[in-house]
C-alpha cells in the first residue's frame, strides 16, 4: 500500500490540461491480484480549484474517487479483464502510483469546470446588462421575390 498527499499543480500532465489548477489530494493507491491480473484499488479524496469557465473565478471542488483497475500489458489483454475492473495498459509492465493517481485525477476532473448553480457564479460590477425581454425574431425570404421575377421573362 502507498499513502500519498500530493498538490494537484505538482503533476505535470494535470498542470498542462488544467491551467492554474490549485488544491490537493490524499489517497493510497493499494496493489494485489485478482483472477492471474495484477490489480491496484485507488483511493482518493480533496479539492481541486480551478477556474470557472462562466465567470471566470477560481472555484473549488470536491474530489472523491475509489476506482479498481487491471494492469494490462498490451491492448489485447484488455478483453480478459472482468467487467468491475478498468483495464489499464503498463506497457513495459511496470507502471507508478503516481502515474494512477494522476489518470484517475484526469478522469474525475470536469472538461469545463463551471459553478453548480448559477448564482454562484461572480458577476462583475463591470459587466454590461443583458436585456430580459428577446428581440422579435426576424424572419428572412431570399427567394420572395423569385416567382414574380420568372413571371415578367
């Protein structure tokens, strides 16, 4: 069993998906074996913050993450791996923690981070007002004058 609690701006491929990610995560990632497959059971929990992609303000959110995965060494073996694990390929047959902490981090991470609600969302002073009530919309003909232009030929 390894114990980690690592800042998420420390892993170099979350670092370069996620700009100025912050926050950090607590785990242990725990290795066995289950049906002739090496296993690993990743367990995480903390909070990352990032950027809300409405507002544009850091945001926090909470991690919590158990995930079961089946080291594989070629692509191929995924096949044979049960259903409640995820395959996951170690190509030269080892593979770090550090390295499933992070994909698993990549995983549980939104594309576009955004605030639950709505209202938490941070709305500049500056911001310029946005009408409540719609414009009517306009409604366009490009060929409306078509059948009286065939008619006069």
């Amino acid at each position: 069993m390894i114990d980690f609690d690592v800042p998420l701006a420390e892993l170099p491929r979350l670092k370069a998906r996620v700009p100025g990610i912050g926050g950090s995560v607590r785990g242990a990632v725990r290795f066995g074996r289950q049906s002739d497959l090496a296993v690993a059971e990743i367990s995480l929990a903390g909070k990352a913050t990032l950027q809300c992609q409405r507002c544009m303000q850091a945001m926090e959110l909470p991690l919590e993450s158990t995930t079961h995965v089946a080291l594989i060494f070629a692509e191929a073996d995924a096949a044979e791996v049960p259903e409640e694990l995820e395959p996951v390929l170690a190509r030269s047959g080892n593979i770090s923690a550090g390295e499933l902490v992070e994909e698993e981090l990549l995983l549980a991470l939104p594309i576009v981070p955004l605030h639950a609600a709505l209202r938490e969302c941070a709305v500049p002073a500056a911001a310029p007002l946005v009408s409540q009530e719609a414009a009517e919309p306009v409604t366009q003909r490009p060929f409306a004058g078509l059948g009286e232009l065939l008619r006069h030929k």
